[in-house]
C-alpha cells in the first residue's frame, strides 16, 4: 500500500532514489540539494540500498564518474543544484552523447554571480542545449514522480537519453506537503530491470566508448541525438500513462488549469503555478477568462501541442525564472514565441522575468501581469516585451 | 600463473592496442601501454584521458583498443575509472554478475594528470579504488603542439614557454607528482620508464595485485616535442634514469625503494644534449640555468636517497 507522509521534495526524491536503489550514485553536496545526498548517504549506511555510492571530490567528478558508471552496465542517479550543474557543464553533454541513462534531479539554484543560494531557473535552462530531457515539477509528490518516471524514460531503449528533474530550490526542496509515496515493491515493478547496452565490464565484448569523431560522422551522431529526442517525446506520454495506471497520479507535456475557455493564459513553470492558480481562481470569480499552463517536459520541447493549447487565446503572457542576456527575452518565452509563431498561434506574447535568486513572488503580482495582459487583450497592443517583477528600476 | 617475465612467453600474447594507430613513429607511448597491457594477465578495462594516446588510437569509426575502452573528457581518466570501477563491485556484490578479476586502468598524459585532472586523481585515490592509474609523462601538452605542463622542467622550451630575448624557456621547475601521489598513502605507487621493461612490468604487476589504488609516474619520451631523433626513444629514456633525472623507484605501503640505482650517475648534459628542447641551454648566456637545473637534480636525487634509505 501507498502511504501518505509529510515531506519535503529533498526526501521524497531521496525516498525515491531508495526505491530506484541505483547501482551507483556519485554525487557532490551543494545547497539547496545537500539533504538529498545527505538522506541517501543514511540509506547507504543503514543497509537499505545497494548502491555504490561514491563521493567525489567535485561535481565535475560526479558527473564523469556517473558516466563511467553508465558505460559500465548499470543504473546510476545523482543530483546537484546551480554552481555544481555548472561545474559539471563539460561532462553534462558528454553524458548526452555517450547515450547514458543517467537521472539527475536538479534542485534549481540561482548561478553565480553574485553568490546566491535560493531558488531561480538559471541552472538548469543554462544545460537545456545538453542534450538531457528535462522535467519540472511543481512540488515534492511531482519531484518524486518526476524522478522514478526518469528511470523509465531515459533507459527505453528508443531512448537513451540522460534525464534530468528539476524543482524549485528551497520552496519546494525544503518545504513540507504531502505526499504519496508508493510501495517500494510497487516502484521496483513499474521501473524493472536494468538492461545494459553495450557495457564496458562486458569484456569478451569489448567496446570503445568516446573516440575522436570528426566531420565524416559527428553530424550523424549529433542528429541520432535529435532522433532520440523525437522518440522521447513518443515515450514520456507513454511512461506517463503506464505510471497513472500504477499510481493513478496523471502527466503530460503540460498542465492546464481553467485554460480551456480563457482568453489570457499564463505560462509559468514549476512552484509558481501553484501561486498562479490561486489567483486564476479569484480573477475568474471576477469575471475574467484567464487560464494556466504549467510545462513539466521543456526537452524535448512539445512545440505543436503547446502551439495548440493556446491556439485561441488572445494574449499569453510568459513568466521567466532566470533570463537570457541580451536574448529577445528569457528562454521559455523565447522557445513558447518560436513555437507560436511555427504553428500559426496569433496570440500577442510578452515576458516577465522574475524570482531570481529567490525573490519573493506574490499573487498580487501575478494579478498585475494578468491585468496587463487583459489591458493588451482591449488595446490589442503590446504594452512592454519584457517586464522585470518586482525589481528596483 | 602467471606468465613469466620473459620474452619468449611475452610475445605470444596478444595486442591489447594493436598496430595501424596513428600515434607518431617512435612514440614511447604505445611502447609504454604495450608493455603494460601486456604485463597484466587478467581481462582489463581502460580509461584514457584526451591527449595524443587518445586522439591517435581511436579516429572514428576505427579503434586500436581490444580491450574496453573508455574516453570522457582531459581531465576525467581517474573519475572516469572510478565509476567504471564502482559499478563492477556493485554488481559483483548484489549477484547481478560474477567476479572476473577485471583490472581497471586509466591512462593520462603529464597535462591530464599534473595539472588539469589532478583533483580528479587526487580523489579517485583518497577514496580507494581499486584501479591503476598511469601517467604517461612527455613533459608537455603534445597533443596540442608542445605547450608547457606543471611536468615540463626548468628551462626547457616550449610553445608556451619559449626562449625569448629575456626568458630563457620555462622559468619553474616541474612538480614531483609521485611524491605527491605517494603521500596519498596508497598502497603503490611507482616511477618507471620504458627502457627498463622488465622493471615497469614488474612494477604494474605490484601495481594491479594491490588491494586499492595504484599510481605509476612513466617517462613518455615525445620525439615530436622533445626534439630529438625517431630512432632514440629507448636511448633517451635509458638516459634520463642514468642520469638521475628520472630516477626509478616505488613506493610500497609507505616503503620507498630505488628499484634501480646507476652504476655511475652520469652528468645531466647527456640526457640534454641530443634534445632540441634543452639547445639554448647550452648557449653561455644560459649556462646559469643548466647548473641550476642539475643542481635539482641532484638535490631531488640526494632526496629520493634519503627516503629510501640508501648511502649517497
Ligand atoms: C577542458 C579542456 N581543456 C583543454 C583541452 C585541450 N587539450 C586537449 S589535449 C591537451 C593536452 C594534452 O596534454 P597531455 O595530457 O600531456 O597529453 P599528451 O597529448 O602530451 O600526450 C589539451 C590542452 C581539452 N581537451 N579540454
Ligand atoms: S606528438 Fe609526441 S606524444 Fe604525440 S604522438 Fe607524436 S611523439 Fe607521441
Ligand atoms: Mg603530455
């Protein structure tokens, strides 16, 4: 039987990690992901996982170690947040390229500089060309979720690829909700055996993993990448449907709340939503026709059906945690644009950055974009592209 | 049993890097993995750092490597290995696969090993993993076209450190990573070169028995960098241990051991000599760097001495 505990996403993903009881796990402390490593090393010592875990000196050892793990012939998970994603940059698309079905959760950190602990989508959306899938959750249930669904995925073998699941650091890392978690037996028979493709420890097979790959092949091998990513995106509706027939919770690409009949949508990833809904509740008790969406999958990025989930809407307006200098605006905005504009979606789009570095945000600035988007629905214009919230101009 | 050290038992076996790689001819570094591999009787799985042992050995879609391989990045042959090495006592120990007495070796040049993946080694041996590190030692960053490493002696030229009109070629001297691997308090850790194969391969059979980590320091003589004929490979290397400059010994829980002492230690200058990285030295403007540079050698080798319990 499930059980339902009190849990922050830190122990719900450490919970999960039991569960999966990777083969390897080589993994570096850094705050806000700290306690997961921390939980897990207990569950090491306490006998109730068999995993190797090795502690590396660095993250970027982490990653390079979890590599070598995964060409080896076995699971292997690891988790980091901001400055320790950054320093394992190198090996994130080399993990990519080699194929490894590695899972990391990334407690999304803001990245220095300046130094900053608390929560913003810098660290992750600076990693999203690597080549990984990537899952944000609202909460710690989705953290939890997120993380045994990226075992599935990331080692189907259409696949292949590393997935990483992200939340917000601190929010969600180190606040308390409920949560469901499931059987470990349960968990054990929806993500199975481990299948190894290909393993360096098989040594009457030997192969080579990582040679020098010039112009005559690296373009196939960069584009079996994109292949991979079009089949994930065959399979994450799929593991996602198997997992509600297990666990009864439901996924998709995205999560849309009240969007159906809105004229002004919201998109904006992770905990925010949660913020987001409430005040979508009390302006529609006001009579406004506004919706959210809430991606989880945003690699591989589902253009078309996002390009259909606000075809008829009249302004959407993007909230950005983290930004990308000197770009049109930040990333999701940039992305959501490019795939409006693809599919023939004539909605207006603006952006606004906000929550860095763990800024508070508050429903009533959630109302204020949704009243500039209203205010854009009347005028039909375009009142500013991007706007910072909350921010000393 | 293990086969003999001997080469009429040696030969027979077969080539774990096979010929038609596109290292430069007279390279000591083939010579080196060659011994080696072929030193280890057991079925072995490798880890190469980025440098010219990789680039030359496996262009895609062709591999010289009849054993597993694996290259991630410069400075990740020791973490690399570490999880490659991880996952076998993983599975061994949960019965998913049966022991088979693999060896786990990684191999990186001076550049990956002094300098940019010294943490990375650093780590693989204070956590314990039982797999032999090697580092090849041309002295430079050849791969790239000669640039200086933290291996690189003093005074030698470089691209990156260059004999100019007021800098003689490298200002420092190289660091001694052997003493610093040993101080990790290994099990083994070794300075070998490849004219001297009957003691290298000795020293990676010691290396590989060990219950934990392995570091073996091998001087790669690089006829491309070093400047020297094709043909001098194994006189050059034979030179550099006679001459004390590369002196060889190990390092066996904590017992320090010369495994070869010269009859005569002979002067630094005919190691120098036939190197076209070391020409300017020998110009009387730069005479002062050449006493200084022997004078290390010297105090290096009186120190080895000393903590090997050897007169002078
Ligand atoms: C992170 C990173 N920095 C720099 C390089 C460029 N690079 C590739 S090989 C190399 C030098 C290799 O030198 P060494 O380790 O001594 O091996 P050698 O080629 O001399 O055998 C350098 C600087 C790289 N590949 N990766
Ligand atoms: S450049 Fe030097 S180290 Fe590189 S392959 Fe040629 S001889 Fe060997
Ligand atoms: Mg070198």
């Amino acid at each position: 039987m499930s059980r339902f505990e009190a849990m922050d996403g830190n122990t719900a993903t450490a919970e999960a990690m039991r569960q999966v009881n990777p083969d390897v796990v080589a993994a570096y402390p850094i705050t806000p992901q700290t306690s997961t490593v921390q939980t897990f090393s207990q569950f090491v010592a306490d006998g109730e996982v068999d995993t190797e875990f090795i502690r590396v000196e660095s993250e970027h050892s982490a990653m390079s170690a979890c590599i070598g793990a995964s060409a080896a012939g076995g699971r292997v998970m690891t988790a980091t947040s901001a400055n320790g994603l950054a320093l394992m940059w190198e090996m994130v698309y080399i993990a990519a390229s080699n194929r490894a079905p590695i899972v990391m959760t990334v407690v999304n950190r803001a990245l220095s500089g300046p130094i900053n602990i608390h929560c913003d989508h810098s660290d992750s959306m600076g990693t999203r060309d690597a080549g990984w899938i990537q899952l944000f959750g609202e909460n710690p249930q989705e953290g939890y979720d997120n993380a045994i669904q990226a075992v599935r995925i990331a080692e189907h073998e259409d696949v292949l690829l590393p997935v990483m699941s992200m939340y917000d650091g601190f929010i969600t890392s180190h606040g308390l909700e409920r949560v469901q978690i499931e059987d470990d037996e349960a968990v054990r028979d929806f993500i199975g055996p481990f299948t190894a493709h290909d393993a360096l420890l098989d040594v009457d097979n030997p192969v080579t993993y990582g040679p020098l790959d010039f112009y005559d092949f690296y373009m196939e091998h960069k584009r079996q990448q994109v292949e991979a990513m079009k089949y994930a995106k065959r399979v994450i509706p799929e593991v996602a449907a198997d997992f509600e027939k297990h666990f009864g919770r439901r996924y998709g690409f995205f999560d849309e709340y009240r969007l159906d009949d809105a004229e002004l949508a919201l998109v904006v990833l992770s905990s925010t939503a949660g913020t987001a809904r409430s005040v979508v509740d009390s302006l529609r008790a006001q009579g406004l026709k506004v919706g959210l969406l809430k991606p989880r999958v945003f690699r591989p990025f589902p253009a078309e059906e996002l390009a259909d989930a606000l075809r008829d809407k009249i302004v959407v307006g993007v909230m950005d945690r983290s930004d990308s200098f000197g770009a049109l605006g930040g990333p999701l905005f940039v992305e959501l644009s490019a795939a409006l504009k693809t599919y023939d979606v004539s909605a207006k789009m603006v952006d606004y950055v906000f929550g860095l570095g763990g800024r508070d945000t508050t429903p009533s600035q959630i109302e204020s974009v949704f009243r500039d988007l209203a205010e854009m629905a009347e005028t039909g214009e375009i009142k500013q592209l991007v706007t910072y919230l909350g921010v000393r101009e | 049993m293990a086969t003999a050290l001997k080469l009429k038992e040696l030969y027979k076996k077969e080539d774990r890097l096979t010929s038609g790689h596109r290292l430069c001819a007279g390279c000591a570094a083939p010579i080196i993995v060659r011994q080696i591999l072929t030193a280890i009787d057991e079925p072995v799985v490798l880890s190469n750092a980025t440098g010219c042992l990789e680039v030359s050995t496996t262009i895609y879609p062709y591999t010289a490597w009849q054993v597993p391989w694996i290259h991630t990045a410069f400075e990740t042959a020791a973490s690399t290995i570490s999880g490659v090495e991880a996952m076998y006592r993983s599975l061994v120990k949960q019965g998913k696969m049966e022991e088979q007495d693999i060896r786990f070796v990684a191999f990186g040049g001076d550049g990956g090993t002094y300098d940019i993946g010294l943490q990375a080694l650093s780590g693989m041996l204070e956590r314990g993993h039982t797999a032999l590190y090697v580092c090849y030692n041309n002295e430079a960053y050849m791969n790239t076209g000669i640039q200086r490493s933290g291996a690189t002696p003093l005074g030698a030229w470089t691209t990156t450190s260059p004999v100019g009109k007021v800098i003689p070629g490298k200002p420092r001297p190289r660091k001694d990573l052997t003493a610093i691997a040993a101080a990790h308090d290994i099990p083994y850790t070794a300075q070998a070169s490849p004219h001297n194969w009957r003691d290298l391969m000795r020293k990676v059979r010691k290396a590989v028995a060990a219950d934990g980590p392995s570091f073996l320091n091998v001087l790669s003589s690089c006829n491309r960098g070093w400047r020297h004929p094709t043909d001098i490979t194994i006189e050059i290397s034979r030179l550099a241990a006679e001459t004390c400059y590369w002196p060889l010994y190990e390092v066996e829980d904590g017992e320090w051991k010369l495994t070869h002492r010269p009859k005569e230690k002979l002067p630094l200058e005919e190691f120098l000599r036939p190197q076209g990285r070391f020409r300017h030295l020998f110009r009387e403007e730069n005479k002062h760097v050449l006493e200084q540079l022997q004078a290390q050698v010297d105090r290096k080798w009186r120190q080895l001495l000393k903590r090997c319990g050897e007169e002078e």
